[in-house]
C-alpha cells in the first residue's frame, strides 16, 4: 500500500469563504497556498480539527464543494494552515486563469 498525493499541488493563491454545516461558526476568508484536484492547502486565522467537514466557496473559480481537514498546522501571526482532501468529484482549480 503506498501512501501520499494522488496528483501534484501548484502553487495558487485563490480567496474563497470556508464555512462548517455542522458547527455553530461564523463564514471566514481565507487563501489556498497550492491545490490539486482532489485537494488544498489553504491560510485561516482559525483552528480546524482533523476531520471537520467544511463547505467551500470560490466565485472566481467557480468552486463550490465539501472537503475534510486532512491537518492543521500553527503558522505566526496567529494564522493556521490546513490541508483539505475535498469529498466529491475532482476540482477544475487550474481551469481559472487568475491562477496562472
């Protein structure tokens, strides 16, 4: 059994709103540092726990889905990274040309 990414993460910073349907938290901004089509590494000011499932928003990239936090990193300035496997079909990130 092999372990790791499916596909390569290129690097993209795209705004999109995160939200959790099954906690009681405010919508946040926050920004992908890389993704893939099966995944993301984004930038928040909030501490997601492995497992929490989140709804994703993009306008630009046309980009609605759920995903799960796969990890939470403490990054400085009080900011967090998280890596989102999202749940559902693969995501067309790089089809948006403001990621290029």
């Amino acid at each position: 059994m092999t372990f790791g990414r499916i596909e390569r993460r290129i690097p993209a910073v795209l705004v999109v709103e995160l939200n959790s349907p099954f906690k009681q938290v405010l919508a946040e901004s926050a920004y992908t540092e890389n993704v893939s089509p099966r995944g993301a590494r984004l930038v928040t000011r909030r501490c997601w726990q492995p497992n929490d499932q989140l709804q994703i928003q993009s306008l630009s990239a046309n980009l609605q889905c759920r995903a799960r936090v796969a990890y939470c990193e403490t990054l400085h300035d009080n900011k967090f990274a998280i890596g989102l496997e999202l749940l559902g079909p693969p995501s067309h990130w790089s089809a948006n040309p403001n990621l290029r």
